[in-house]
C-alpha cells in the first residue's frame, strides 16, 4: 500500500560534522614544500632545475591567490581578520622571499579545516603553532619591540604586533632558569633579549593583559594550505622550522537530516494485504465476494464465507479466524518520484494501525 507524502511534512536541516586528524612530518598523505621561489631566477624556465621550476610556480601561486591584494574579495582567497586600517591588514598577509607550506589533500579536510582547529608543534624549535580564527597562524614564541627593560627599577614597556604600547613591571629574573616573571603572575622563558636592534623574545602569554601577537603565516581553509611566511624570529633564521613536526587538525563536512513524518490515517493501512482475510469464495457456484457483513454460515458443508472489515467493531470480537485483527505496521519504505526505493524504516517495536485512532510516524536519516 502507497501514500503520497506531502512536501510540507518533508524536512531537510543542515549541521556541521567534524573529524579530527593527526598531521606529521612523517605522513605520507602530507605534500611537505619548502618555497623559495621568491627569488628572481633571471634563467629561461628550461635552465631551471625541476625543484627551482616546481617552487617558482608554488610561490607565485600562492602570491596571487593570496598575497597580491589580500583584501580583495573579488581577487583574492581566504579569511581576513576585520580591522580598521589598511595596515593591520596587510600584516595579517605578508609573504617575503620564502615560505614553508603543508598543503592537506581535499579527502583529508572535507569542505575547509575547522577554524581554531589547528595545534602544530615543531621538534626543532620547541614550538607551538595555532590559528586565530580568522586565517592567521601565531605561534607561542613571542617577539616584540621593547622600548625600556630597567632591571633595577623593574619597568619593562613593549610594542606588540600593532604597535601598541604594553606596560608591564618585572618581578624577578632568575639568570639560571632563564625565566622572566611579571606583575600578572606570568612566567616567560626568556629566549633572546636584543639590545642594538631593540627586540625581545620569550616564550609565554600575559594572563591578565590583551595585546597583538604576531602573525608568523597564515591558514586558508577552504583550500587545505598552512602557510609559514615568518622566517626570521627569535634572532635569527627560522631555516628549520617544522623540519619534523606533529600536530592535528579537524576537517569539516555538511551532514543533512532528512525529517519526514508520515501519517497514517485510521481509514488507511488497516486492512491485511492477505486475499485470504477479505475475500469470500463460493466453492459450488465459484463466485468470489468481498462485502460480507461479518461471518454468515450456510448450510453447506463446503461453502464458506470469510469476512470484510466492515463490520469491525462488532465482528472481531466473534471472528474464529482472525481476520479482524488489524495489521501491525514494522516497515515502511521511502519512494522517490520515479517509484525506486531511496531509505527502509525499521520500527523497534511492531505498531499496530487500527481504523479507531490515526497513528504518526517520524522518519529521520542523514545524508
């Protein structure tokens, strides 16, 4: 027995469904590039080397899909943090002469990397690399412009990453441990303190004070691409980084529920689909009847008379066969318009559909 289902009781909802992967050096699902292309090869493309030629065409790739004018939605790709001048954007992308990429395959990330997803730790530097949100990749080492260390009077100011001015006071530094503590109850691993060129780098995040970190490379989701464009940091040349590195990230797929309710009316479905249950038949005249009020005995021997549903509510309670009793309902099955079979519903429990009360039934599947 069919029913057409109408298009208002079919429901459709979207949600996200995330996966977590583990990323390494190691991976052979990972195509690990290291870029150089930023350099002007004044040869034919026919005198370069195969490597020169692949990241000659990696880097200007990424420069224009990316870098050339980031803030751009109509030529450029990829999240950028709102701010509200040109020049904090333009620190968010910035691509110089090199640039480390991990470029994550489309089966392994779905429809983008999840935001706030990404956790890199790079071996060589002891170093822990994650996205803001918004495309950017900061890293937990911390270099920044100071203006006054004075260890005698404990006054530490710096510039952070949007050049503004952070005021701090130094509790202790112990020479030993190479650790800087300061008023907000934070300790930095004091990594490089630059007096000539004016720098200073530590490992560490101010607990009770907000300020910009630095961006040392930048994410592009929808794309799979983690880009390291910061080489020089901590006071020298960040050649190695990510070498051998271990981290996770978390891919992204649309899943969608599909909600139909099915309802059954009490003048529907309570009939048994057995011929042997609704159809009379006449075994000396062979006629065959269907509307028979009840059971009715004759005086024939070999004619009998099976019942229709007509008469439910007096008849099953006298009906020797069983034909009265309405069918249980234990699967349902979802057409399409060209009358194939799309999805099977298996009820837990056989429901029964009788001709007294309408029952209602909640399909949900996900594709």
């Amino acid at each position: 027995m069919l029913k057409q289902i109408p298009k208002s009781d079919i429901n459709l909802r979207p949600f996200k469904a995330y996966k977590n992967w583990d990323v390494t050096s190691d991976s052979t699902s990972i195509d690990y590039v290291t870029t150089l292309s930023g350099e002007n090869y004044t040869a034919s493309a026919d005198l370069l080397t195969s490597t020169e030629l692949n990241e000659k065409g990696l880097y200007h790739q990424l420069y224009t899909m990316y870098y050339r004018d980031p803030n751009n939605p109509f030529t450029s790709y990829g999240d950028i943090k709102p701010t509200t001048t040109t020049i904090d954007n333009a620190k968010q992308r910035l691509l110089v002469d090199r640039a480390r990429v991990i470029a994550i395959p489309q089966i392994k990330y779905g429809e983008q990397i999840k935001p706030f997803s990404i956790n890199i730790y790079d071996n060589e530097l002891n170093e822990t690399i994650f996205d803001d949100g918004h495309g950017n990749l900061i890293s937990n080492y911390s270099s920044y412009n100071f203006k006054l260390i004075n260890i005698e009077t404990g006054e530490f100011i710096f510039y952070d990453a949007n050049n503004n001015e952070i005021q701090s006071t130094i509790l202790s530094l112990d020479i030993e441990t190479n650790t800087l503590f300061v008023d907000d109850e934070a300790a930095f691993y004091l990594l490089t303190i630059d007096v000539e060129a004016g720098t200073i780098s530590f490992l560490g995040v101010f607990k009770k004070k907000t300020f910009d970190v630095p961006t040392i490379g930048n994410v592009f989701y929808s794309h799979g691409l983690i880009v390291i464009t910061k080489l020089t940091q901590l006071g020298g040349v960040r050649y190695n980084s990510l070498s051998t590195f271990s981290g996770s990230y978390k891919s992204t797929t649309t899943i969608y529920e599909n909600e139909v309710l099915l309802i059954v009316g009490e003048d529907e479905f309570n009939v048994s689909t057995n011929p042997t249950a609704t159809i009379a038949t006449n075994v000396i005249t062979g006629s065959i009847s269907t509307t028979f009020e009840g059971i009715k005995k004759t005086t024939y021997s070999d004619n009998y008379q099976l019942p229709s549903f007509n008469a439910y509510e007096y008849s099953s309670s006298m009906d020797p066969t069983g034909s009265f009793i309405a069918p249980y309902i234990t699967t349902i099955g979802l057409y399409d318009d060209n009358m194939d079979m799309v999805a099977v519903a298996k009820l837990a429990t056989p429901i029964k559909s009788t001709p007294d009360l309408p029952v209602n039934f909640l399909i949900r599947f996900d594709t």
